[in-house]
C-alpha cells in the first residue's frame, strides 16, 4: 500500500496545486494517492517512504539496463566535467559525431545519415517533413510528384506521438480526436489483427487482407503519398497489437512496387526491445527514414534520432539560393550529456552481450505468461513481442465483450500490482508489461506473479 507519511502528504499536496501531469485526467489525480520516486537501482524503484517498486515498464519503455548503471552514469559526469551543451547549428562536438558513427553502424542497411532531435514526437515530424520536401525537390521526381506529394499513408490505431503532424500520421481515436480540425489528411488502412478481426485466420489471413487494404489506396491514390508510416512488427501504444510475420516485408515490396517512401517508427521497438536491436531487423527491411528515441540513451535523457539513405539526403543538397534546405532545428538537438549517455548504451549492449542473452529472457516471460496469465478468465489475449507485453483483459472471454469504459479496469489492476511492489501503466484495459532488458528471470517471476494476482484480485477472478 502506498503509505501516506507527512512527507509524502505535504509532496503530494504541492503536486496536485502546481502541476498538470501527461495523459492525466486531474480530477481523478486529485484524489488519488500516487508514488514519489525518489531513488532507484537496478530494475527498482524506491518511493519517498523507501518501498520498492520493480519498473514493470521501464520508466514509460525507455529504461534499458535498469536505473544507476555505472557505466552510463560515468559517462555523463565525464561528459559534464568538460561541456553540458553546445549548439548544432553552426558547430558540432564529438558526442555527437561517434554516436552517429555508432547508430549507422547497428541501423538497418542502407541507413546512410542521422538528423538529431529531443524525442519520438520530434523525431517523426522530422521524418514526415523530410518525406514531403523530398519529394518536393528530388532529382527523380517527375513535376507532377513535386505537387501532388501531398498526403501519408497510416495504420488505424496508429501512434506516432502527440505533436500535431505526429497526431495527424496516428489514428488512436481516444486521443486524436478531438484535434481532427487541425490535422493534415492521410489515407489509412486498418492494421493487420487477428483478434478484432472477425472471419479471418491468424496470421497469413491477416497479413494478406491487411497488404490488400494498403495496395488498393496506393494503386488509387499513391502519387499523392509522400510515404507510409508503420510502427515496425507491434503498435504500442494502440494496446501491443502484434503483426503476422512478412507485414513489414510486406508495405516494404508495395513502398517499391508503388515508388513511395517507407517511414519506420522504431521509437518504442528500438534499442532490443523485440529481441533483436531493431524491429525491422526481423524482417530484413530498411526503411527510407526510421525514428528511434526512448531506449536511445538508456532511460537517462531525451534525445532521439531520424535516419536517413542517402538518396534522400541529396535531394536537400544545393546551392543557397536554391532554398532546398532543411529548415528544421531544435535548441537542445544532439545534447553532449545525452550523446554521451547513448554511447555508453550502446558500449553496455556489446559489453554485456544483450542481444544474445534476449532469446531465454523472451521465452521465459512466454513461458510465465502462458502458464500464469492466460489460464485467468478475464484475460482475452496475451500479444507478446519480446519483451514487449500486452495482456487484453475483457468482462467476457467467451464473446470478447470489454469491459465498460467507465469501470477501469486497467487502471484497478495496477492500482492493486502496486500495493504489491510492481509499477505498472496500463493502456486502457491492456495490462502493459515492459520491463528493462536487464531484468532477471527471478525478477520475471514476480513480474508475471504479481500482474496475475492483481488481475484476479481486480477483477474478481
Ligand atoms: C511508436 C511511438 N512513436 C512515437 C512516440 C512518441 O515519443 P515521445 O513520447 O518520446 O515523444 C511513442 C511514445 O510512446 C511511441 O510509442
């Protein structure tokens, strides 16, 4: 239980009278207990009262090797024993030169340039403007493309963040909504589900009507689409909606067939997270423009990254005059601690050897979540990607009837998960599970036990 000390009270008290919190409705908050953290280590963190919560989704999917990793945190003293922040614009540093060196080196074939920027939001405004202006003035571009590039080609339920274009390529009802006056048009076909969608089988059935629904709008429509945006193999935040194999090999061949560009939005897929360093890795894709943030620098500091091939990085070349620019820049872009705070993440994956020591994680947590989850009668599905986690709770199995909006049922689980030293955040009904790549197997145990006793406990089970 979260305890209520004086000085958790008088923290709390200042919070709910200064402060208005991301995707939060206030009201509820007001009367809400909530943790302070203040402190952690490892994949736990500790609360102003000193209880210890294990990150069950590392600090909102960004935390990579749990919190206080020595080798990061030496890196960022060192890097700010000698430059906090210098400009990119007009000048550059050596932080930010290696990493670049660095992500070109583990990105996608073919991934030739590196646009930095603060996070997930910035970073697909980013690849969407680079997008439209390529087509607007690439060597290749017939005059009627040069005009008619007008428009994107989305999944339903996508999420790409919570800046206007990132709002406009996203297709998440609940919160795109109510902006839909001021966002621009994109077509959108309906992501590949088995679950939702009734009379076709998991998961070729899927694949196929899903890659049909895309080819039909781009046969139509394609030169006006400056590119499709995907989240690569699993939409997030949409609830951990899982792909068939060969989608994203898949929009790859039509982005080709149809000569449009392809947007990968490896922002929360990135960095290990479905068991290999890259969505796209999976399926062997190279995007034309991919966006990475979140696990970029460990869970330490905003930075993300848009890459790029180099044919649509010539397509900015030209004389001053000419205006083909990429008037585009961020005050904090590439900053020296946060640079450095992603080399020494990515020094830890090859030091600890992460990617070869995913594959008995993933199948530990399969294991745990099969034997412990699935069996509870108001669990509908379990979408796993690595170890990305989404557990679809639903008031009836038999029929998939969800539970009513109003009853938060989510939000009830981990409210209990809590009390029992698990920090979880659900996304609606769907119990969020994302640990750090550095969780143990003993520590997936209480993980999947916890999340399973909340459930029960929460819904009556
Ligand atoms: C797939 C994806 N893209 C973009 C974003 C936005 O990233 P940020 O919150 O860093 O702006 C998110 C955030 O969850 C995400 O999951």
């Amino acid at each position: 239980m979260v305890p209520d000390t004086p000085r958790s009270r008088s923290l709390r008290r200042r919070d709910r009278r200064v402060l208005w919190h991301p995707f939060t409705q206030q009201r509820g908050w007001e009367g809400e207990e909530f943790p302070i953290f203040e402190s952690g280590g490892g994949c736990w963190l500790v609360d102003s009262d000193g209880h210890r919560y294990l990150d069950g989704i590392s600090s909102l999917w960004c935390n990579i090797f749990g919190h206080r990793v020595p080798a990061i945190d030496r890196a960022i003293r060192r890097q700010l024993d000698r430059l906090a922040h210098s400009t990119f614009l007009g000048s550059s540093h050596e932080p930010g030169i290696a990493l670049a060196e660095e992500l070109l080196r583990i990105a996608p074939r073919g991934l030739r340039r590196v646009f930095y920027s603060d996070d997930g939001s910035t970073a697909m405004e980013i690849a969407l403007k680079m997008a439209f202006q390529f087509w607007r003035q690439s060597p290749d571009a017939g005059a009627a493309d040069r005009r008619a590039r007008n428009s994107f080609l989305t999944l339903g339920e996508a999420y790409h963040g919570d800046t206007i274009g990132a709002v406009s390529a996203g297709g998440f009802d609940l919160f795109h909504a109510a902006y839909r006056p001021l966002l621009f048009r994109t077509w959108k076909v309906p992501p590949p589900l088995a679950y939702r969608t009734r009379g076709v089988s998991w998961p070729e059935g899927c694949r196929v009507a899903a890659l049909r629904a895309m080819e039909e709008v781009l046969r139509k429509h394609g030169r006006g689409i400056a590119a499709v945006v995907i989240e690569p193999l699993i939409q997030g935040a949409a609830g951990m909606l899982t792909q068939p194999p060969g989608f994203v090999r898949g929009v790859r061949r039509l982005c080709d067939r149809y000569d449009t560009l392809l947007v990968c939005d490896e922002v929360a897929t990135g960095f290990g997270r479905t068991g290999k360093m890259f969505a796209c890795d999976h399926e062997r894709v190279t995007p034309d423009l991919m966006t990475v943030a979140k696990g970029l620098t460990g869970g330490y500091l905003p930075l993300a990254a848009t890459l790029t091939t180099e044919r649509i990085y010539r397509a900015f070349l030209g004389g001053y005059e000419e205006k083909r620019t990429f008037y585009h820049g961020h005050t904090y872009t590439a900053n020296p601690l946060a640079c450095a705070a992603a080399r020494a993440t990515l020094a830890e994956f090859r030091r600890r050897g992460t990617l070869e020591r995913l594959p008995a994680l993933v199948g530990h947590l399969r294991r745990r979540l099969a034997g412990e989850i699935a069996p509870l009668r108001h669990v509908g599905e379990i979408r796993q990607c690595g170890l990305m986690v989404g557990i679809e709770l639903v008031d009836d199995r038999k029929t998939g009837r969800p539970y009513p909006f109003k009853a938060r049922m989510g939000h009830r689980v981990i409210l209990v998960a809590r009390t029992f030293g698990v920090f979880l955040r659900p996304l609606g009904d769907v119990i969020v599970l994302m640990p750090p790549l550095s969780i143990s197997k003993k520590q997936i145990d209480l993980l999947v036990g916890v999340t399973a006793e909340a459930i029960e406990e929460a819904t009556g089970d």
